[in-house]
C-alpha cells in the first residue's frame, strides 16, 4: 500500500474544498477488508463543507466516517486507515477513536490544535481503543494548499 496514491486522493477533496471557499481539508477512507486476500477500496471520500452547510461539524473527517459507516452498514470501521490532508483537530480525532478506526495518515502537523499530537486523543491510554498514526506524508503538497488558500483570503479581506 502506497501512502501516497491515497494522499493524492485527500488532496483532490481538498482542493475541491478551497474551490467551493471551504478550508481546504481533504479526507478518503480506505477498507482493507477483514481476510488476507482482500484488496484496499475507497469507502469514503469527502472535504470540508462547514461554510455550505453552515455545520461547525461538517469536517472532512466527520463528513467521511458517515460515508464509510454507511458503505460497511456498520459504525465500527475496523481494517480501516483515514487519510486527511491535515491533521485531525480533538472533534475529529475523537470520532476516529470512536469509530475504532486502527490507522490515521495525515499530510501536515496543526501545532496549535491538532488532535494526534497537541491533544493525542488517538494514543490516549485512557481510552479503549487508540491508533497507530503517520504523518508527514505529501507534506508540502498539503501545506502548500493550505498557505495559498489563506494568502488569497488575506488579500480578499484586504482593504482597497
């Protein structure tokens, strides 16, 4: 398995988020199936909608977990692994947890908010289930995203 085709994936819903005015997050979920010979599918695939929806929750993360519990018909998304252009914050992290999903892979680190690393709700041992996480993966390309979306906001905001 390739980190990096599904990153590239991520990186399309974010890009499709940055078009539609949302920051730009991208999210795919892949099923590795539960017996050895199983391939790796898509089941999700989603980006930040908070500003369309006008739903705080509406995080590509959590827009995804639906989409993936939905397409298993059930909510425990065991032999799972999300990728997220970037870091999941503590709401999101959270649902990780609660949907048992075993491995996160994210693009770029949120030093001030992120849920894996400032909060570490992922690897807390005081919940039951935790999650093996990589991060760093196409990272310039999420972060370059990311910056150009808040430079063009900044000079939009700018005053004449």
């Amino acid at each position: 398995m390739s980190h990096e085709i599904y990153m590239h994936k991520a990186l399309q819903e974010a890009d499709l988020a940055q078009q539609e005015g949302e920051v730009p997050t991208g999210c795919v979920i892949i099923d590795h199936g539960d017996t050895p010979d199983a391939r790796p599918r898509i089941i999700a695939r989603a980006h930040n909608q908070v500003e369309r929806l006008n739903d705080p929750t509406a995080h590509a993360e959590m827009i995804a977990i639906t989409q993936a519990a939905s397409a298993r018909g059930d909510w425990r998304l065991t032999h799972t692994t999300l990728y997220v252009t970037k870091e999941p914050c503590a709401m999101c992290a959270g649902a990780i947890v609660l949907a048992r999903i075993p491995r996160l892979v994210f693009g770029i680190s949120d030093p001030k908010r992120g849920g894996a690393s400032v909060f570490n709700i992922v690897q807390h041992p005081g919940l039951i289930h935790r999650c093996e996480v990589t991060s760093g993966i196409l990272e310039a390309e999420c972060l370059h995203l990311l910056q150009a979306f808040f430079r063009r906001r900044r000079q939009e905001d700018a005053p004449s």
